[in-house]
C-alpha cells in the first residue's frame, strides 16, 4: 500500500499498521491506495462485540426456576420447571432423588409434554427426609433456582388409636360407651357402623355379641376397631368346693369334734352350687347362705359382694 508524508512530500510504501513516515517522522502521513480505514479501531470493536455476546449467552444459558409441591391426596410430590423448553427438559434434564444419608433412591425424567413430573411419595419412608436434585443429564453447571426448598421430610398421617370406656347405669339397666383417642385425632366415632361427632354413646342396651367402636380422622384414616361387651344382667353358677370350705373349718374349729361331722355331710353332696351375679350392677350386698346344720353349730356362706358396679368379690366364710 502507498502512503504520502504531507509533511515532507515523501511517497513510500506500508501496510495497514504504517501511521509514520519513514522519511522526517512525521505521524500526518495519507493512503494512496483508498480511504483511511481505522482497521485497529474496527478489530476492537468487534472482539468487544463478540466478548458481549458470549457474556449474554452465559448468563441466560440455563437460567432456570423449578418449585416443589405436595399432593396429599394423590401421595405425589410435583415439581414444575420454569425457563427451560419441554423438549430440552426431556432430552437434556433430570432430578436424583437422593435420601437422608445422601444415598441415591430413584430418579424422576420429563416427558417432553409437559414442565412438570411427579414424584409418588409412597416410595418414601415415613418420617424421613430426602433431597431433590435438578442436574443435566449431560452434567456441567446450572444457573438454577430453586423457588421452594429442594429437601422434603416425609411425615404421612397416622390413623387414630383408641380405647373405651364402659359404664353401666344399674338403674336403667343400659350402658354408657366413652371413646378415648389414645393418639393421633379424631372428627367422628362410630358403633356398629354408625357414625356421630360425640365421643359418648348413651343408652346402650346389654346383649351377648360385643358392640363394635372405632373412630375416624380428619384424613379419613379409620382407628382400629375396639369390642366392647355389655353383657345382660344375670347369674351363673359356681362351685365352692370341699377343700376350700375345710380351710374355712380349719380356722375357726380346729380340733372340734363336730368337724368331721360335718365335713362328712358336705361330702355326700358333692361340691355345693352357688350363684353369683354377672355385671349384676347391685349396689346391695348379695349374700346367698347354705347352711348345713352340722347339730346346729356351723353355717356356711358364700358373699357376692357389688361395691357399686365393679367386678364381683366372692367370699367364704364359716360360722360357728
């Protein structure tokens, strides 16, 4: 390329670096060839150009957002991706499911449909907690963010536990059944299939078959069922026998002649038959007496006693 000093008149030759004359120095120098390009200028720009994009292209490159929701009523956990197409979400992206000892135990995968997967949290343990991992399939970094947090502890609703009290009116001859939930929480009870919002069941009438009480939770997780038995008012029999009608004898005539006399009678009728009240609900002392007039000096009597509707405490005595 020619170039012109202004300056001394020189005509020599360059290239597109030349800005002095070789001649006297001077920096006023002119290209005959053609215009006056600032090549040097234009190179800059452009690599400054190029830097630009390459700066936008890495911030905006997988610039993602993904949150984590729970359906309980259908034991999934979804996530939903943000910034990502559906097709690269599917051939390029997945989440690892990894547990609490940092152990992996599955993986979720898009179907190119949709920016969601789910998660079903039946694959989980109770009360344990796990983290979600959102990576390239690929590998290599990810300018991601997480809306929700990636860690999820797995606490699945229990069923109620119960037990029940039974509380008989001995006037009216029926019960009353009182549900206590042991743990857990309950919205309604039920007795036989039949359902109310209050814990107490009034006016149960005795029968043989058990009464069936369980109780349900707001998640409509049911209690395991409690039989309850209110047997009727009656009697049945019992025996006293022999041998512990002679420990009675024992303590109270030791050495009598009119022990063995007596002892004799008994005998010949075998074991003596009694009653005794079932759930009788008496708040009277029963008191069934067999006497053995063993010449008129000892009686033996058996005692029901019903101290306000408890259980029945049978008790021999022999009187002189």
């Amino acid at each position: 390329m020619k170039y012109k000093c202004n300056n001394c008149g020189n005509v020599f030759e360059g290239d597109y670096s030349t800005n002095v004359c070789p001649q006297c120095g001077s920096a006023d120098v002119k290209n005959q060839s053609g215009p006056n390009i600032p090549w040097k200028k234009i190179l800059i720009g452009v690599g400054a150009v190029i830097l630009l994009i390459l700066l936008i292209k890495m911030c905006s490159s997988d610039s993602i957002e993904i949150s984590m929701a729970e359906n309980q009523d259908a034991k999934q956990l979804i996530f939903t991706v943000e910034g990502v197409s559906k097709s690269s979400l599917k051939a390029d992206y997945k989440i690892i499911v990894y547990n609490q000892n940092s152990v992996e135990i599955g993986q979720l995968f898009f179907n190119g449909k949709s920016e969601t997967t789910q998660y079903s949290t039946e694959n989980l343990t109770a009360n344990e907690c796990y983290t979600f991992n959102f990576v390239k399939k690929a590998g290599g970094d990810i300018n991601l963010k997480w809306k929700t947090s990636n860690q999820y502890c797995y606490y699945p609703p229990v069923a109620p536990t119960i037990s029940c009290e039974k509380i008989p009116d001995c006037k009216s001859g029926t019960y009353t059944i009182k549900v206590k939930i042991e743990s857990g929480n309950a919205v309604e009870y039920y007795i036989d299939g039949n359902g109310q919002a209050s814990n107490v069941f009034s006016n149960i009438k005795p029968r043989q078959q058990p009464y069936v009480v369980k109780a349900k939770d707001a998640n409509g997780l049911m209690s395991t069922e409690q039989s309850v038995y209110c047997t009727a008012k009656g009697v049945q029999s019992f025996h006293i026998t022999e041998a512990e009608i002679q420990a009675e004898f024992d303590k109270v005539a030791a050495g009598n002649q009119y022990v063995g006399d007596a002892m004799a009678k008994i005998s010949q009728g075998k074991n003596i038959k009694l009653a005794k009240s079932i759930d009788g609900c008496s708040t009277l002392e029963e008191v069934l007496n067999y006497a053995y007039n063993m010449e008129q000096r000892y009686t033996v009597r058996a005692e029901i006693k019903n101290n306000g509707c408890s259980d029945s405490i049978i008790s021999i005595t022999v009187t002189h």
